[in-house]
C-alpha cells in the first residue's frame, strides 16, 4: 500500500476497526475512507454498491461485524448469521466488481472446533463440532474465509483473511449483557467497587483457557499481512500469553482495586474449554505482540473511566 492509496476501514467506529484506522495513520496513510453505520449500512447491499463505485478503494480492511460475548451470541444467533453474512457478501461482491486490489476480512477464534488439539493451527478449522453458544457467529465467519477464497480461485482477487486472538483494549465494548468477558469484568468490579459490594458473581467454572490480544497489537498485525502476505490460506493472529478465566478476573480485580470476592456460578457456561492459537505463520513475517495482558488492562480500565462512565 503507498501512503497515499485509497484504503476503505469498514467498521472504523468498532475497536477494530478503529485501531485499524490508527495503525493506518502512524504509519502516514492519509487516504483513509471511513463511513459510520448511519451513513452506510453494509447489510444494505444496493447502498454497499453504490458506495464502492462512488468511492473506489484500492484496499479494503473488512472489520465492521455484528459482535458479543456468549450471552449475545446464544440469545440472538438469527442475528449473527444473518448480519454479518450479508455484510460479507455485499462487501466481496462490491469489492470485485469495482476493483480493489486487495481485502482482509477479519475474522475471530471462535471459528475453531469446542474441543480442538492446542495451541490450534490453522488447518484444524472444521475438525470438530463448534462451540454451540457462538455457532452462528462462527459460521458466518467461516463462509467469510471460503467466500474469500471462492472469488480467489475463481476471479484471481487477493482477498486474505486473519482471525485474531479474544481481543480487548481501547474502543471496547462496554455493555455488561453484551461485551466480552474483559469489558464485562471490568463493568463489574468497579461497580462493585464504588458500591462497596462485598463479592462479585461471574459465568463459568473459571476453569477455561484463553489467549487475549491487545488491539492495537492486532492492528499493526493487519498492516504487517497486508503489506507481506497473499494467499488462500487464512492467518491466526495471537498473543501467545495463555491466562485461566478466573486468573484473567484476578487480574482485572488488581487493575480495578476491587476489594472484594469473586464468586463463580458453575451453572452459567463456560465456552470452549481452552483456546489458545498456534501463531507460526504470522510471527514468520516478524511481526509480534508488545503489549502485556497487565498493561492492556490498564489502558482499557483507564479508557473506561475517560470515555464510559463520564
């Protein structure tokens, strides 16, 4: 990509896709077309049409995704599937039929099977029967790599495809039904917190094993591909910092300085039982995480207290 290339960020407002936009911009890109959701709405696939032949991008980092953690994803999984698969196929086909020269979809994680060998390498994709409390998610994602794939083989694009680590950090969302774990931790104990509540409950055993990026780390990941890698073959993006569910809530209660206990309900479900990636590929192109899963919680907690409760 030249500093001056027409790069289009959909999602630019989501903390992906906003961190996307940031890496794009200290690295000197200053062509960087955004649109919010009230302006263009990608589920809309005469007004993606009409955008990309207005608009022209040379580059596209798909990013704008409908997301949540396992309370969203079990509850509304109509939503999930339909949502961001019509946003996958309006921006692929719009993407081809106006010439974009290269597209990253981003994906997640949460594509690989429940129960999946570890650290999980690409090739296990569709191994095993998936997490049944973010199929529809996951699925959706997953027709977003073969779709990727499919105009590949068939058209000659350069459509690639990264699925990140559970990613946290800056622009997260914070919504205590809604968000992910961190966001949702966070919301908790300092609620607890500031109203001196003596424990705080959350979901699961706290048995689960996860690996967390720091966006901004994801971000200059996205760059470092588009920039270094073509093929068919999707890329893990991962931290390689492997953390428990309840030593993730033990931490986030010292960044928070919560008090109190934390008290987990084994009735609730804990997910898939571990999940950390296999990140071979991506490290081969020198690219590596900088920031620590403590200090990613701080500039989180501290963007919450800026920006979320004010």
């Amino acid at each position: 990509m030249e500093k001056h290339s027409r790069i289009y960020v959909a999602g630019h407002t989501g903390m992906v896709g906003s961190a996307i936009v940031r890496s794009l911009k200290n690295e000197g890109h200053d062509n960087i077309i955004v649109r919010t959701h009230a302006q263009l709405d990608l589920t809309d696939q005469a007004a993606t049409e009409r955008f990309f032949k207005k608009e022209r991008p040379e580059y596209v980092f798909l990013a704008a995704a409908k997301v949540g953690g396992i309370y969203a994803n079990n509850t509304y999984p109509a939503d999930f599937i339909m949502e961001n698969m019509l946003i996958e196929c309006n921006v692929l086909r719009s993407a081809y039929a106006n010439g974009v020269r290269k597209l990253m979809l981003l994906g997640s994680s949460c594509i690989y099977p429940k129960v999946c060998p570890q650290p999980i390498k690409e090739e296990y994709l569709l191994t095993g029967e998936l997490e049944p409390t973010n199929e529809a998610y996951a699925l959706a994602k997953i027709s977003g790599i073969v779709m990727c794939r499919s105009y590949n083989k068939q058209y000659g694009t350069n459509y690639i495809s990264a699925m990140p680590a559970s990613l946290y950090g800056v622009n997260d969302r914070f919504d205590v039904n809604n968000s992910h774990v961190i966001p949702s931790m966070i919301i908790k104990m300092h609620g607890a917190k500031v109203e001196n509540k003596p424990y705080v409950e959350l979901w699961g055993t706290g048995t689960p094993m996860r690996e967390f990026l720091y966006v901004d780390d994801m971000a200059d990941a996205c760059l470092c591909l588009m920039e270094n890698y073509d093929g068919n073959d999707f890329i893990n993006i991962g931290s390689g910092q492997e953390i428990s569910i309840r030593n993730l809530a033990e931490t986030v209660k010292k960044v928070v300085g919560y008090p109190g206990e934390l008290v987990f309900d084994a009735a609730k479900p804990d997910g898939t039982p571990r999940r950390v990636l296999d990140n071979t590929k991506i490290y081969s192109t020198g690219w590596y995480p900088k920031v620590d899963m403590e200090e990613g919680l701080q500039r989180e907690y501290a963007y919450y207290l800026e920006h979320i409760l004010p």
